[in-house]
C-alpha cells in the first residue's frame, strides 16, 4: 500500500473530525444563549410581576432582562460581549438580539493563534403577557 493516499486519508478524516467537534460546539453554545434568554426573560418577568403587576413592559424590566442575560452567559462560560446585547419594547414584544463569536478549537498550537472565529447571533422575542411558552 503506498503511503500517500493513506496520509490523505488520515488528514481528511482529521479535518473532518475537527470541523465535526467545532460546529457542535458552536451549536451548543447557541442553544446555551438560547437557554440563558429564556432563563433571563422568565426571571425579569417575575420580578415585573411583582413590582407592578399591571405594566406589562417597563425600563426595569428591560434592564432586569439585560443583566439577567450577562449574568448567565458569564455562569455559562460564553464571551458575549455587553455592547452586542439589544433588547428593545416591540409593541407588547420584547425583542432579545444577542451575537457573539465562537472561536475553534484549538486556540494556539506552537504560540500562533489558530482560532477561527465563528460569528453567531441569536434574535428572540418574548410575549411578557404569555410568558416563554415551548412548542414541543
């Protein structure tokens, strides 16, 4: 067998692996945003609730909502940079936009940054009326 085509092989199946890991992990970072915003709205929501039960969306709730959501991005170890999070009263909506960006695996190899970025947004809106409902 000649060597070539099997480094060929092994390098292709690598760089499959390696694409492989990185895509799920920049999906599972989107759906950890996703989780820390719904968390975030349920939280600020509650509170609202409680402040003043009959406005539906108020300046504290917005600002409750922002820090919520840098908070539990920072629990779950994701850089969301705080200048990237909108939030803004849509109607009766809340409107969540948040983009960051995923860095491969691995950051450095020999002292040269071999991270590619992957940027990600995540654009939500919440009903403070309903509440987060789920689909499925």
């Amino acid at each position: 067998m000649r060597v070539r085509p099997l480094l060929l092989a092994c390098f292709w199946v690598a760089v499959f692996l390696w694409v492989g890991y990185n895509g799920m992990q920049a999906v599972s970072s989107y759906f950890k945003i996703n989780d820390v915003a719904e968390q975030a709205f349920r939280e600020a929501s509650d509170k609202q609730r409680q402040r003043n039960p009959g406005e539906i969306v108020s300046a504290d709730l917005m600002a409750d909502l922002r820090t919520s959501l840098l908070a539990g991005t920072r629990r779950a170890g994701l850089d969301v940079d705080p200048q990237s999070v909108k939030i803004a009263a849509d109607g009766a909506l809340v409107r969540v936009d948040v983009s960051w960006t995923y860095r491969t695996e691995p950051p450095n190899v020999w002292a040269f940054d071999t991270a590619v970025p992957v940027p990600i947004w995540l654009g939500r809106s919440f009903d403070p009326q309903l509440g987060t409902r789920r689909i499925f």
